[in-house]
C-alpha cells in the first residue's frame, strides 16, 4: 500500500488534526509515512491543507503533486484537487460546503454532507471526523481502532468530546458505507 493524501480546506475546520490523525494511526500500524501541513499567516478563515503520505515501503519523495487520495472541505480545495488527482483516485467532498461537483470518470468520488451529519451528532464544527470516516470507509488506510485508540489517549479526561469525536467518525464511516458502497 502506498497513498499519497491531501487535505484542504479553511482555518477552524480541523484539517491539520484529521492529517495528524492519520499520521498517528499509520505510526502506530508500523507504517512508514510523512506528514506535511501548511497554512497561510492568516489564522482562522486563511487557507490550511496538510499532506500525509501512508506506506508500507519507504517512502522516497516529501512532496505530493498528483495525491491519490484528496479531501475538499471548502470550493477552493476542490478547485485546486479536481484536477490534481490521480486517475483511480479518490475525492471526497464536503457538500455542505461545496456545492460544485466533479466531471472526471476516472476518479471515485465521495460528496458527503460533513457539517450537516456532523450537526446530527450534536456540533457542526466536527465535520472534519465526518470527512475522516467517509475516507476510511472508501479507502482504510489505516483502521478505525487506531484512530479511536488515538483520540482516546489524547482526549481521555474530556469523555463528552470524545464521544461525540468517535460518533462523528462512525457517521462519517456508515453513511459512506451505505451510500456508496451498498
């Protein structure tokens, strides 16, 4: 296995965590991976996306041009990784932010409502763990378990934040499971 991940969106919306996430989980899994996350000097609202890279191999380039796997959380992500995807990649939209959709058949392409689901568990600012399951379900680069384990560890003391973390990330999982995958 070897994935290539990008995350874009805004300031505030968790993309720099979900990326960490996933770095930690692969980590843990003994997997080799790299993680780079940028931003603008601007703080919430300004630019953010962060890239991860999942391998078993080592892994030979820092950069990712053409990621097999992006995340759209707002329009500007989706103008700029609609294009760059790799063919037999994966996009995953958050729809309740982006209404545009996406014309290339030679991706797979998840457009999942994050905000609106997330909203359901009881906070709409969680949509980034939404997003995160909906990419697991398509695509388990690295297993629930470790991410659960994860958030576990970090947000032991705070048990209502982490609940509502963990539905997040199994809305986000089921839904896509139902929706895409039958």
């Amino acid at each position: 296995m070897h994935e290539e991940i990008t995350i874009g969106g805004f300031g505030g919306q968790g993309v720099l965590f979900i990326g960490r996430l996933l770095t930690e989980a692969a980590f843990r899994e003994e997997r080799e991976v790299v993680y780079m996350p940028a931003y603008g000097a601007e703080k919430r609202g300004g630019t953010v996306w962060c890239n991860v890279t999942i391998s078993d191999e080592r892994i030979g380039a820092l950069f990712i041009a053409r990621p097999t796997i992006a995340v759209a959380m707002n329009s500007a992500s989706l103008n700029r990784f609609k294009q760059t995807t790799k063919a037999d990649g994966l996009l995953i939209v958050n729809k309740s932010l982006v209404p545009e959709t996406v014309s290339r058949g030679d991706i797979s392409t998840v457009y999942i409502p994050a905000n609106d689901l997330a909203t359901e568990v009881g906070n709409s600012d969680i949509g980034n763990l939404v997003v995160l399951g909906a990419l697991l379900a398509r695509r388990p680069v690295v297993s629930l378990d470790s991410i659960h384990q994860i958030m576990k560890d970090s947000l032991g003391e705070k048990q209502q934040l982490l609940q509502m973390n963990q539905k997040a990330l199994e809305k986000g999982y089921r839904w896509t499971k139902k929706e895409y995958t039958g």
